[in-house]
C-alpha cells in the first residue's frame, strides 16, 4: 500500500510511523514545504521516499497534515489528481471550512474529515513518534459522504492505532473546539505575553516560576504558523468564546476590586468541579496541543 503524507510535522510524521508499524505493505512516501522537514523524515526513518505531484495517482491513502488555510486552498486540486480507488483525508483543527470546499467535488466521496485530539507543543519531524495517537480521539465529520469501502479502511485504522472514534457535525466540531482548545492557546499566549512585558528581567522569570506557570504557558510554545491559520478560519467561533471568557475575567475583577472575598472562594469552589470532567481525560489528551 503506498500511503502519501503532505505535511511531515508532529502529526504527519506520526501518522507514519503508525503506519509502518501497522500496515504490514506499507511504503511511505512524504511532502514537506520545508526541505530540511523533508531531509529530516528520510534521515529519521519516517518516510521512504519524496512525493512529488507526479504521483499523487499513485498513492492508495494520502493524508493532509499542514495549516488549515493550505489544506483548504489544496484540497480540490489534490482530489482531482488522485485515482479514483484512492482515500484523501486531513487532520485539521477547524472542520467547516473545508467541508464547505469538496462538497461539490467530483470525488468528493473519496475524501474524509478527520481531527486528531493529539498532540505535543513540539513541531517537526523529530517530534513524531508512533504512539501519539494510542487512547487518544479522533473526530471524523460527515463520514456519509465518504465511499463506505474507503470509510471502513480508515475506521479499522483509527481502531488500529488505538484511537476513539466520535462522528460530529462539521459546524458542531468547530464551536465546540474554540472552547476546548483554540481559547486554551490563546490564554495560553496572552499570559506568556503579559509576563514577558512586565517582567523584563528573564532570570526572574525563570527563577520565580513554577510548575503551574510552566504548564498554563505551555501552549505559548506552539508554532505560530499553525495557529493562526486556525484562529483565522474559526474567528466566529473563538470571538463568541473570547466574548464569554473576558466577560468572566472582568467578574473576577470585580470580586477583587469589591474585596468580596467569600464570593470569590465560592466562584473557584464551583469551578473546582471541572475535576471530575477532567478525570475522564486520559493523561496525554489533557496535554495536548490540539
């Protein structure tokens, strides 16, 4: 089975090198805009050989693992050039928008719109390893529209790799994940920002921080590149969730600035519950970066 990865990042490489453990005829072929990207994923082990346009029709499976924006501007051009027993699926982090593009596609059957709930704050080939995707979710929108014979393939890969399956409406996904992750980097980035422009000095950083710190701002790590193609594509989304999460920070505000101490406590004893929600989360999906 020759299987085509665009994107040889954290989970494009980790997708890979899945596959080379799990499809016993695997050969894999890679695509990076980034020539060391590439250079990396030969050297590494992670793909075989390069993939250029030329062929595309040859690939059985070619997953799209680059920034939302691109995906959506090549998703078309990479259906018509596929053959037409061959699967197409991405990996982004917002769902509607290239939804909304293949829905009149030809081969708009041979394509599926999947989001990996994985990852790390790392980027690159060298991140990628193989058990990324154990225990963690995938979500897959508008599995219908894909051919059941492609669609049976890649549920009974997911299933290999260990993974849980949940099928949501495109505009659902997109709104559910500003709350659960694209707000989570946002804070994250806008905290790191704060403290950079206050504490100037960075050994007082380094040497007054503790783990808390590190782990809220653990997401400032992540590549920019990425993000805010994500940010741009979900606006609508996030601005509602930014709207209720500001408004929240201003309560908060409040409640310091009147020194209602006790309502405070009780505000943070309410949020204490989301422990129980948290408990449900394996380790991994907790710290993740998508």
């Amino acid at each position: 089975m020759k299987i085509g990865i665009i994107g040889l990042g954290l989970i494009g490489g980790s997708f890979a090198l899945a596959a080379k453990k799990l499809v016993a005829d695997a050969e894999l072929y890679g695509e990076d805009i980034n020539p060391k990207h590439l250079t990396d994923a030969v050297r590494l082990g992670i793909i075989e050989h390069p993939l250029t346009s030329e062929r595309y029709v040859q690939m059985d499976v070619i997953l799209l693992a680059i920034p939302v924006h691109v995906a959506t501007e090549r998703v078309l051009n990479l259906l018509d050039a596929i053959n037409d027993n061959a699967l197409l699926f991405d990996a982004g982090s917002t769902k509607a928008s290239i939804c909304k593009k293949v829905a009149l596609h030809p081969k708009r059957n041979q394509f599926l719109a999947t989001h990996p709930i994985a990852g790390t704050e790392f980027s690159g080939p060298s991140a990628a390893f193989p058990e990324l995707f154990e225990n963690q979710t995938q979500i897959i929108c508008e599995s219908q529209k894909t051919r059941p014979d492609l669609l049976e393939w890649a549920m009974q890969f997911f299933k290999s790799l260990q993974m849980r399956i949940e099928e949501m409406d495109a505009e659902a996904h997109d709104q559910h994940i500003a709350y659960v992750s694209h707000l989570s980097h946002i804070s994250s980035f806008m905290l790191g920002k704060t403290v950079m422009e206050k504490e100037k000095d960075e050994r007082a950083i380094f040497e007054m921080a503790g783990s808390g710190f590190a782990s809220t701002v653990r997401l400032a790590k992540s590549s920019p590149e990425m993000w805010a193609p994500i940010f741009s594509q979900n606006k609508k989304n996030i601005l509602d969730v930014l709207k209720e999460y500001i408004s929240n920070l201003e309560q908060f505000k409040q409640l310091m600035e009147n020194e209602d101490w006790e309502q405070l406590r009780l505000e943070m004893k309410k949020i204490n519950a989301i422990q129980t929600i948290l408990e449900g989360i394996p380790v991994r999906n907790r710290t993740n970066n998508n």
